[in-house]
C-alpha cells in the first residue's frame, strides 16, 4: 500500500518536509564531525581502536528491516537519501558503523567467536570500545545460562568475554569507553549496581548535564561543555552508579529517573583515591589527575551515539515515519564523539 502524502496541520506536504530535513540533519552531522575525528586521529598517534563488539549480528538485521519496512511504505527516496549520503552507497555493518562514527580503521573482536588470536597490546592499541549488545548484565550476573533471545549464546558468556577483554585493557591502561551494553559493564567493573527496567526501553531519549556535572566536565576535559539534546537508545538494564568510584556527567528527564546515561570512572583498586561524591571541583581535580598520568580512567554512556541515523533505529522500534521529520531537539551524536576525542586527547597526556 503506498503512503497517503496528506497535508500536516501546518499545511507542509509530509514526504517533502522528512526528505530536506532529513538531508539537513546529515549534512550538518558530517561537517561536524570532522573536528572530532581529527583531534581522535591526533590523540591516537597511529595506534589502532579495539572494538569489542557484542552485538552479536543484531544490528545489522534490525536496521535492515527497518530499511526494507519503509520501502514497502513507499518511502524509497528516504531510503537512498539515507544510504547514499549517511552511509556512503551502502548500509554498513555494525563495525564499519563504528569505523564511520570514529573516523578510525578498527581492530574487531568478534565475541561471537570463540577461538580468537587475541593480543591486546599497549603499543598498538590507543582505545579500547565496548559495545551495545542484546545481552543483559542483569541475567549474566543472575541466570549467566540464560541464552540470549534468539542466539546459541548465553548472557553469562557475552559478559564474561567481554569482562576478560576488558580487565586485559584496563590491566595495561589502555583507555576505555562502554556504550549501551559496555557502559553497564563497565560500571559493574567499577563497582557500579546494574539493574533491570520494568521493560526495554527503545527510540529516543533527551539527555543533558546538568549545572553540577558541566563543571565536573569542564573541570576534567579542560573545557566549557554544556550538553542538551537527544541519543538513540535501546536497553533493558540500567546503572545505579557508585559515587566514590564513579562521577555523573548525562542525565536524563526521559526515562525513569534512576537511568545513568554518563558517567567517567576511576579505577576501583588499592591505592588510587576515592571521589567525595558531594564535592565536584575536588572529585573533578582527582579524576583529571588520574587522567592525565594515564591511570585506568574510563568513559561511558548509555546511549549509541554511533548511529548517525538515531531516527531509524526509533522508526524501527515505533513504525512513525514522522520521526524523520524534526530536525529539533538537537542530536548528541557529534557532541558525544567530541567528548570521546578529547578523554583519549587528555588521557596520559603528561606522559606524551
């Protein structure tokens, strides 16, 4: 059946107002993150990114059938506006998703994979990212033989591989960053509480810092770092972060309230400091310390920032293709690869 291209209340023809703003929205993302990609290309040095990736495959379904779902809607030109000028001609599969997001060729390790030569090594690797996953922390800590819906996989295995990867990195201070997924293993590891929502939660969220955590940000990247807008997400677990070994730096208003969706860590061992958890200049002078000398600091966020497209993966979750439309609130993709870039610009830098 193809689309009734009716009037909006404002009287704006839908099919052309989603396809100039969609192409809006893109071109804008792209020159933005140029400037990112190259103060990460700089911090990196010629060392490779790691990318653990725990998707295990489903991404690239997913946002294949939200492709193939708006096609048979009729909305064909959208499609091809967003392969074409997002993903250079062809979908991208979820490494090379992130290889775009980065600007950076990757190394990949497939947790899918059992038998892998993996040598993690402080000379050839500048950043460590973990990424989302249909796995739950919840269930591998709880049910680790539970399987993953619709995977040979257990929850227990996607977790413990990725904690093994994990701890060979942060043993060497390889800096760190956890996205969806990785953001709750991470924050287990640093002695985070990680629970379950009442149900998954999907589509688009509104984040921002608030008046306390901008200067903790400032305080630790060196910089005036004002944040307000939204991520794509899709999760089902959820961080209760613990205040002396994590600061909060993105919150939300859209989601329960107890939803962390940033948080920078120190290392929870013997001998390093703890944060005061009240006193932000103090927590943030700690914290930029460790940084700077290259100490286990680590960075996270609840959301996926790498998907230059988030209103797919919302279209996918909620089948309005009126989510194309609006090109406000702003989108935080850029904003958090610019955060990223510059953890792994401080991070040893005294050293450099």
């Amino acid at each position: 059946m193809r689309p009734n291209f009716g009037k909006l209340e404002d009287g704006v023809l839908l099919k052309e107002q989603i396809l100039d703003e969609t192409s809006t929205i893109i071109a804008r993302e792209l020159s933005a993150s140029v400037a990112a990609k190259e103060i990460l290309n700089d911090a990196l040095a010629g060392k490779s990114v790691l990318l653990v990736d725990s998707v295990l495959g489903k991404f690239d379904e997913f946002a294949q059938n939200a492709i193939d779902r708006l096609n048979e809607q009729g909305w064909e030109e959208l499609t091809r506006l967003i392969i074409q000028k997002a993903f250079g001609r062809q979908f991208p599969r979820h490494e090379e998703m992130f290889r775009r997001f980065l600007g950076q060729e990757l190394k990949v390790i497939d947790v899918r994979k059992k038998k892998q030569n993996i040598n993690i090594s402080d000379r050839e690797i500048g950043m460590m990212m973990l990424s989302g996953s249909p796995a739950n922390v919840t269930d591998a800590l709880t049910d680790p033989h539970k399987k993953v819906l619709g995977e040979e996989f257990s929850h227990g295995y996607v977790y413990n591989k990725t904690v093994e990867l994990y701890r060979a990195a942060d043993e060497l201070n390889i800096p760190i960053i956890g996205i969806c997924y990785g953001h709750q293993v991470l924050s287990a590891q640093r002695g985070s509480e990680i629970y379950k929502l009442p149900s998954r939660f999907g589509g688009r969220v509104a984040v921002e810092t608030t008046n306390t955590s901008h200067r903790l940000v400032a305080g630790v990247l060196g910089a005036e770092w004002p944040l307000s807008g939204e991520v794509p997400v899709s999760h089902g677990d959820a961080v209760k972060y613990n205040p002396r070994q994590s600061a909060l730096f993105l919150t939300t208003s859209g989601e329960d309230p107890a939803v962390t969706h940033g948080l920078i860590h120190i290392p929870d061992k013997p001998g390093f400091p703890k944060l005061s958890g009240d006193d932000i200049d103090a927590d943030a002078q700690t914290v930029h310390g460790l940084l700077v000398d290259g100490l286990g600091v680590a960075l996270s966020v609840q959301g996926h920032p790498e998907m230059e497209q988030g209103r797919l993966l919302e279209f996918a979750i909620n089948r309005d293709v009126r989510v194309f439309k609006d090109t406000e609130p702003r989108q935080l993709g850029v904003d958090y690869l610019m955060m990223m870039a510059k953890f792994v610009q401080k991070y040893g830098s005294v050293k450099n």
